[in-house]
C-alpha cells in the first residue's frame, strides 16, 4: 500500500483526470452518475438557504424574557420555520450518505488506475460532493444560530405539540428525528462527517483498496492542478476540494494516516499547492488542521507539521 512501480507511474502520468467534460463509461456509470446528479441538484439552493440564514435569536429572546402565548407562539411559529430548512440540509444529508459508498466503491477499484480510467464522469461527481460539502460546513461553522435555534426548538416541542390535539400533524420533526438531527448539526462540519462515518464503516475488506483509490485521486488532482492555467476558477474548485476530501478519508482509513513519510499521496506537495493558491482555501486547510486524525502523531512529518501550524 503506498508503493508504486514504475509502471503505474507511468499510467498514472498519462491519466487525465478530465474534469470539464468527462465522458460516461458504460450504462452503469450512466445510471449512478444520474443519481448523483439529483442529489447534488439540491446542493445550491441549499447552501443558499444556509447562507441566508439569520436565526430566529430575537423572538426567542422576547419568549424567554416576557413568557406568553403571543410572544411563546411566535418564537415557536419562527423556530418552525427554521427547523424546517434545517430538515432540509439534514435530508440531503441522508441522501449523500447513501449514494456515498456506491460512489467510492465503483471508483477504488482493485486497479485503481482502471477504477477512475473508467469513471471520470463519476471522479468528477465525487469532487462535486466534496465541493457542496466542503462550502455548506464553512458555512455552517460560522453561524452559531443555528445551534441556538435548534436547542430552543428541541427545548419546547413536547410542551407546544401538545397546544391541541391536531398540532403533532402539523409538525415536521418529532422528537426521535430532533434528535437525529441534533447529533448531526452537534458536529462543526456535520457533512463531512458523513462522508467520513460513510467511508470508514464501509467494507473492512475493503479498505484497502479504498485508501489507494483515494489517493490516486488526491495525486491525479495535483497533477492536474500543476498543469491547470487558472482559466476555469469552477474546475480549479474542484480539483482542489477533492485533493483535499481524499487526504481526509485517507488519513481515517489509513492506520498511520495521510502524513507519514509513507504516505500514498504526494502529501506535501498537496498541501503546498493549497497554501500557495490564490485567492487563498483557508476553508480546506483548516479541514485538514481539525477534521484528521493523524496530523498530530509523532510520525507526521515536520514539514507538514510547518506547513499547517
């Protein structure tokens, strides 16, 4: 694991990682890509609802200080609202989760060269999830009303779906599903952690494959982004964001993480190539500071260490 010889240097070289207009493989691919692709289709709208969201801090505040049915119920009818959109990030969410191990199950081949040969219409979806993701938790870890509203609404449920007998209709999250939903925003970057708990529970067997897979794709990344002009700022996103999500799955999987002297990604050249971008990624380089596991072990090497202190 890690070791390359020198022919799959060379087919490694020679693979362009296409990512303005992959072809489709097979019908297969062709069925997966679609489903993805629908899933994915949610993802702007989400992320603006999310970066639209201002919280619903003033009527809560005037329920808790002047206790009351008209102050109580319009905080209840905002939180509501609120919870709502939060429901909607949670259930694509669960849609990403599902369609998630298809995605690197097809790609991390046992020749994991041929796996993404293959899907390059699919390794581009893989780093559109990564993409949605990786901008809905930057979003998501600078808006603490979030958290907020979600507690006062978790806090009043009980008492306000029973107001009258026909309000448990009129509610779109229950309590066993505020809970779900509790565990999942608890998280500062709850949508990676899906995709982290989605690939680390995945098959044991095979992990293996998994890792080297992922880290072809990290290398094929940097490899693109070494040759890649700037022209296509979309495109350079996204080789940028998948690079970046495979060091992380990687450094799960990986029993000494993605850091070591070993490593199967270009490791350090990575991580430069993210410090030396402009306009600056501080969203992924922190990712990699506080969403792996391995960066602080003794093995890490210090250069890495340097570059991301």
């Amino acid at each position: 694991m890690g070791c390359t010889s020198s022919d799959e240097v060379g087919a490694i070289s020679a693979l362009d990682l296409n990512f303005h207009h992959p072809e489709i493989g097979d019908e297969e691919e062709r069925k997966m890509t679609e489903v993805v692709a629908e899933a994915l289709s949610e993802g702007p709208t989400h992320l603006e609802v999310l970066r639209d969201y201002t919280g619903c801090e003033e009527p809560i505040r005037k329920a808790l200080n002047d206790p009351g049915p008209k102050t109580e119920g319009a905080a209840w009818a905002a939180v509501s609202a609120a919870v709502a959109k939060l429901y909607g990030f949670y259930m694509l969410a669960q849609k990403l989760e599902k369609i998630w191990p298809q995605v690197i199950d097809t790609l991390c081949a046992e020749d994991a060269v041929l796996g993404v040969q293959t899907h390059l219409a699919l390794a581009k979806q893989l780093a559109e999830i990564f993409d949605f993701v990786f901008h809905f938790d930057e979003t998501k870890m600078v808006n603490p009303a979030i958290q907020n509203d979600f507690s006062y609404y978790r806090r009043v449920l009980s008492r306000m779906k029973n107001v009258d007998k026909d309000s448990k209709d009129k509610i779109l999250v229950d309590e066993e599903l505020a809970n779900k939903m509790s565990f999942f925003f608890a998280y500062p970057t709850p949508m990676m952690k899906v995709l982290i708990n989605a690939t680390v529970e995945f098959d044991q067997n095979a992990k293996v494959r998994l890792i080297d897979g992922l880290a072809l794709i990290a290398n094929l990344c940097l490899q693109a982004l070494d040759k890649d002009d700037g022209t296509n700022e979309k495109v350079t996103m996204l080789f940028l964001c998948a690079m970046a999500g495979c060091i992380i799955l990687v450094d799960h999987l990986h029993d000494e993480g993605a850091f070591h002297k070993r490593s199967p990604i270009r490791i350090r050249s990575c991580i430069q190539k993210l410090k030396e971008h402009f306009p600056p990624v501080d969203f992924l380089i922190n990712s990699l500071r506080f969403t792996t596991l391995h960066l602080n072990d003794e093995q890490t090497m210090t250069a890495i260490t340097k570059l991301l202190s």
